[in-house]
C-alpha cells in the first residue's frame, strides 16, 4: 500500500495542469483593468487550500491502509503482583531509618496506594521458610494489615520465597516446597544446600517459555541479606524464568554491611547483590539497590510505573484513518463556505 504514494506526485501534476487549463478557456477581455475591475480580489491562498488538506487526506488514508505499528505507553494487563518480603532479623539494622523493616513496610504500603484498584497484590514473607501472609486480594486494607503484622525470624530463605510466590501465580502446576528435595554436596566447592530435584508430578504440566514473557503477574522481592537455607535461589530463580515471570529484585542495606546483635549474639550481615542481580537478569526483571528508606520509596514508585504502564506495539491504522477523515471533510467544508461547492 505504501507503493500507492508514489501516486501523490501525479495528483500534483494533475491538479496544476487543470489549473493552467483553467486559465486558459477563461474569458478573454480586450482590457486587464476590465478584468480586475469585474473580478475583485481573487480567491488567493484560500482556493488552494482545500485540495492540499485532500492531499493530506489521501495521503493519510493510504498510510492506514497499510496498517502500521508504533511503540506506546498503554495501561498494563499485569492483574497480580506478588511482594516478597524479608522479615529476617537482619531486617532491624538502623542502617536505613529507622530500622531496615520499618522503612521496608512503608514502602510497601505507599507502593499499594499508587497501583490500580484492579490489581490484585499477595503477600509472601521469609525468613528461615517462606509463607504466604496474604493471598492475592483487591482489599489494600487486608493488605496493610498483613504487612502489619511482620515478625522477625532467624535465617533468609530466598529462593523458597520465589517458590512460594509461584505457587500462588500458578496454583493450578502444584507447586510445592515439598517437592524439592534438597541434600548437602560432598564437594566442598559446590554451593551447599544445592537443589537436586525439581517439582515432582503436576496437575497440569507446563512447557517453557521465554523469560519475561507472562505479563499477567510479576514478583516483587526484597531481602536485605543472602540466602542461608531453603531452595537454592538460582534454581528458584530459573522456575520463574521457565515459567515466564518477572522477578524484580530489590536489596535494601548497605552493601558492606552491618554487625546487629539480638539476645546475646552478634553478626555482620551483608547484602548479596550479586544473586539478586543474576535472578533479576535470569527473569528479565531489574534489580535496585535502595540505601535509604527515600531510596525505597523511590524504587517502589519505580516500580509501580514499570508494572502498571508499558510499551506496547499498537497498529495506529484506525488513528490515521480519523485524521485522513477530518480533513476530507475539512477541505470539503472550506470548499462550500468559500466557493460553494465541494472542491
């Protein structure tokens, strides 16, 4: 249809050359100032006016014809989020004020005011395990409260979180952690707690497809930590990437650390970016690091932005066809009201 352009260059011609014709059958008079006196003032700019917006017109419509595609920002068809929350002790570190959980909460719950109201959002909290505090509900007041109720525990399991998350996504593939058989390597370079089995029979087996490409959910995962115990997070990681979920990671901390203490005992917890980097990378997510309680937030509105609006693809035929429309009919309107008739 585009070939049809070349077109537009002879309506050109054509309309100059019924221009000079009409020019030359005009009346000739013996006198000039005969002619100008009878006439008046011509019709100047306005009688070409009306066949340059047909041109456009004409010109418009063919470029529908050939319905193309622009990239543009459209409301998501993302309908479930799923916030993976740590609630490790590391999380009472003062290094983000006040304390790593509570700026953690506050995020979250000013990250649920901004989203759409028919976004559903679930809750998976972990520490040494993983469960779900709060299953994908519309109800933010449900939510709150659910976040409301954190409690610290011993350990950071981040893979079981990713799991777990899944599970939740994906209810009808019986996912469970119950199916992961997990076993101490003997070689004592292997990373331990190595993940040897994957999720045993399902209801309804699924097939692979590409990472990031399931855009009706998405895991939102933040930990201040590393993974201690539970499922290895790069298999976790790889279930999700199977099963075309984004995980967008998020580390909250300082990079190098801080030494907590709590009952008698003391430790230096430190954050792992590099695993939540390479689970962000396998999913086709993003990881952030947020320093301090502001950087949360602002990652959490970040977050919001990227789940709720995306580029899309969008043939625009029906667009062009309603500019190539109106002005048709500007130009005929013009046509009546000046020289009463259509063009």
């Amino acid at each position: 249809m585009l070939w049809l352009l070349l077109a537009l260059p002879l309506l050109v011609l054509l309309y100059l050359w019924l221009m000079a014709r009409r020019r030359k059958s005009a009346v000739r008079l013996a006198s000039l100032a005969i002619v100008r006196e009878a006439a008046g003032r011509g019709p100047g700019w306005r009688r070409h006016l009306p066949p340059v917006l047909l041109l456009l017109a004409v010109a418009a419509s063919l470029l529908a014809a050939a319905r193309p595609v622009a990239t543009l920002r459209l409301p998501s068809t993302q309908q479930t989020i799923i916030l993976a929350m740590d609630v490790s002790g590391s999380m009472r570190a003062e290094d983000v004020k006040p304390n790593r959980l509570v700026a953690s909460q506050e995020a979250a719950k000013a990250f649920l005011t901004g989203l759409p109201r028919h976004v559903k959002v679930g809750i998976v909290a972990f520490a040494g395990s993983a469960q779900v505090v709060q299953p994908p509900t519309l109800s933010r007041d449900d939510l709150v409260a659910a976040i409301d109720r954190f409690q610290l525990q011993r350990a950071t399991a981040i893979g079981s979180a990713i799991v777990v998350s899944l599970a939740e996504i994906f209810p009808d593939q019986n996912i469970s952690l119950g199916d992961l058989t997990f076993q101490r390597n003997t070689d004592p370079f292997a990373p331990k707690g190595r993940a040897i089995d994957r999720p045993a029979a399902q209801d309804k087996p699924f097939t692979p497809v590409a990472p990031g490409s399931y855009g009706s959910a998405a895991i939102i995962l933040l930990t201040d930590g590393q993974r201690t115990t539970g499922v290895d997070t790069a298999e976790a990681a790889q279930m999700a990437a199977d099963r075309g979920v984004r995980v967008y990671t998020v580390g909250v901390g300082t990079v190098d650390g801080e030494v907590i203490g709590f009952e008698g005992w003391s430790m230096r917890v430190r954050l792992d970016e590099d695993s939540l980097k390479q689970v962000a990378r396998a999913t086709q997510a993003e990881y952030f690091h947020a320093g301090t309680a502001d950087n949360l937030k602002q990652v959490y509105e970040s977050l919001g932005a990227r789940l709720t609006v995306e580029k899309k693809e969008t043939e625009i035929s029906g667009l062009l066809a309603l500019v190539g429309a109106a002005l048709a009919l500007v130009a005929a309107g013009l046509s009546l009201l000046w020289f009463h008739r259509v063009l």
